[in-house]
C-alpha cells in the first residue's frame, strides 16, 4: 500500500487547506474595510488619538470574529466544493467567476437592498479567492 495520497484525496485536502488561508486573507481584509466604514460612516466620541486606536481595534477585532465564523459557516463550504467540482485554474477570470459564485449568497440572504456594502465587501472576496487559487495551483504541482 502506497503512503502517498490519491488523486482525489491530494485534491480535496488541496482545495480544504487553500479555501481556509483564502479565508483567513478574506476575513482579514474585509476586517479591516468594516473597520473603516464603521469609523467613517458613524458618529463615534473619543477625547484622543489613542482612544480612536482602541476604537478601530475593536471594530477589526469583532469584524475578524464575525467574518471568520460567517465566512467558516457559509462561504468556505462553498469555496471548497467549487474548487474540488470545478477545478478552476488559477487565473483572473476563473477569481473572479468563483467571486461571483461566493458573493451570490451574501446578496441573497444578507445584503439585499445594500448593493453598494456589498459591492464594497466583494473586494475581501475576490482576494482569499485570489490567494485560494494561488495556494491550489502550487499545492497540486508540487
């Protein structure tokens, strides 16, 4: 019996290891962005710079939470699928057809009404699906 994994087995553990750094890279940037709507788009008091610091950094860290725990619940399972069913290469215009396949649900079932947030937050998408695909590719040449 061999010790090295099959085709199949070497793609699906490919495609669950590249969707989850996407994922961490996705979470990450769309962290940050929410960040910065939530600082700029509310009214917020804070008497120092320092306090408008701790500010963004509790905004960045409730937003890694919530995009991480989102993003684990509906947008990495499909991610993954997607990668393993449809084997896309790792080019612009495969990023950004699987972006759109990521981004449908968000509009559906969260952002209805709110195109331009969700224009905004498809940006966080795009790159873990850009990083996702990279990952895949040198994954599976090796």
């Amino acid at each position: 019996m061999s010790a090295e994994p099959s085709g199949v087995a070497r793609r699906i553990g490919s495609a669950i290891l590249a969707s989850a750094a996407g994922l961490i890279v996705g979470a990450s940037a769309a962290a940050v962005m929410s960040a910065i709507v939530m600082l700029f788009g509310n009214t917020f008091e804070y008497r120092s710079l320092q306090g408008l610091l701790w500010l963004a950094i509790g905004f960045f860290t409730e937003g890694m939470f919530w995009f991480l725990l989102g993003g684990a619940m509906f947008v990495l399972p499909l991610g993954v699928l997607a990668i393993i069913v449809f084997r896309p290469r790792n080019t612009q215009a495969a990023t950004l057809r699987l972006s759109v396949v990521l981004l449908v649900p968000l509009l559906i079932g969260y952002y209805p009404g709110r195109t331009l947030l969700a224009l905004i937050f498809a940006i966080p998408i795009w790159l873990g699906v850009r990083v996702a695909l990279t990952l895949n590719a040198r994954m599976l040449r090796v």
